[in-house]
C-alpha cells in the first residue's frame, strides 16, 4: 500500500497519527527507552518497565514490532528463549521519545509548581 508523499499528523486520516500514538503511548515510550539501553528478555524488560502488566506489555511490544521498531529474536532453546531490542529505525524513534523523557524528569519540580498556583487561583 502507497503512502502519501506528503504526511501531515495534523490531518485526520495521515497514518502518521497511528505511528505517533504508538511510539508516545505511555508504554510505548518507556518500552523504547529500556530498549535504547540494551536488549531485554520479556520479564527483564517488565520489571525495567515498572508498572506495566503482563498483557499491556505484550500488546505495546506486538505493536513496536509491526511497526518494525522492536525486533524479537526467538531461540530455538529449551526453556524457549526471546530477546526483544530495537531495530535502526526504532534506535532513531527511542532517541527522539527518550530525548522527551528526560526533558519531563527534569521539569517535574515546575510543572508541580505551575499545577499549585493554577489551583490556588482556582480555590
């Protein structure tokens, strides 16, 4: 299927929209930003990734990897082994995400400040 030459996210139906939501969902970015780090085995990259279940992981990973973010690399081994990593175009999407990331860890003290003083001026 030919994409348009010209992709616009601003346009409702760019299917930029979905590879945006995919790589700025909240497990999304924190599943690229473990991955920039090294490559993971599924219940490495859960407990890198706090919070995440079980399934929402498997999704988020599913996806990335449709994409063609995220490669999964399954050793004919026994117990069954699979390591998930990025791919080239996934290290340059994780770059852009994590860049964004460590921006937020950074502004978390003004943004707590700027929530006080929008509901101080609210109460």
């Amino acid at each position: 299927m030919a994409v348009s030459a010209i992709a616009d996210v601003k346009q409702p139906m760019c299917p930029s929209r979905l590879i945006l939501e995919h790589v700025t969902s909240r497990w999304g970015v924190l599943v690229l930003v473990a991955l920039l780090e090294r490559s993971y085995r599924f219940s490495e990259l859960r407990r890198e990734v706090g919070g995440v279940s079980e399934k929402m992981l498997a999704q988020t990973l599913q996806t990335l990897e449709r994409d063609g973010f995220v490669h999964r690399d399954a050793k004919p081994v026994i117990p069954p082994r699979v390591d998930y990593s990025l791919t080239p175009l996934g290290v340059e999407a994780a770059e852009q995400v994590s860049a964004l990331a460590r921006w937020t860890e950074r502004q978390v003290d003004a943004v707590q400040a700027a929530r006080e003083a929008y509901d101080e001026a609210r109460a």
